[in-house]
C-alpha cells in the first residue's frame, strides 16, 4: 500500500475501524472469499466496548457529527449483538 492509498488518520476512521472489526465478529461481513465468517460473540462484545470506552473518554469532547456517528454506530452494533442473544442466554 502506498501512501496514498492509505487513509488519513481521524477519529471517524478510528471508529469505523473498530465497528468493523465488530462487524467481522459478528459475522456480518464476509470473508475474503465471499463465506460468511465464523460468529464470535465474545469478541464482538470487546470491540463493542471499546467503542463504548471511547464514547465515555470523548464525551464533551466531540464535534456534533462525530457523536452522532459515535452513537448510532454503537446502537447499531449492540441490536446485531442481541439480536443474535439466544434465549437459553448464550
């Protein structure tokens, strides 16, 4: 990768970074060969709580979009993660 290929370095793309990785975890991105990766709902619930982390230690600090995409990423990201919460409480 060259540089200019490479993204800049900001706090939306910090965030989309790990919401990716969220995204991975939970098995709704596919992998390089187009199969759905495997479910890792303890990893998933990781990196959905450092996003968390990183709203609470940002909280005030933010610019207004970028707390709005803080939150509604974080919503989203936890109504995949219970909504694949079984009822025997997986």
């Amino acid at each position: 990768m060259t540089d200019e290929q490479i993204p800049a370095a900001s706090f939306e793309m910090l965030v989309t970074m790990l919401a990716t990785q969220a995204l991975v975890a939970l098995g709704q991105i596919p992998g390089s060969d187009g199969e759905k990766l495997e479910l890792n709902k303890p990893l998933a619930k990781h990196f959905i709580d450092l996003l968390a982390v990183l709203e609470t230690k940002t909280s005030g600090n933010l610019e207004p979009p970028q707390a709005k995409m803080l939150g509604e990423l974080l919503h989203n990201l936890r109504m995949q993660f219970l909504s694949l919460q079984t009822p025997g409480g997986d």
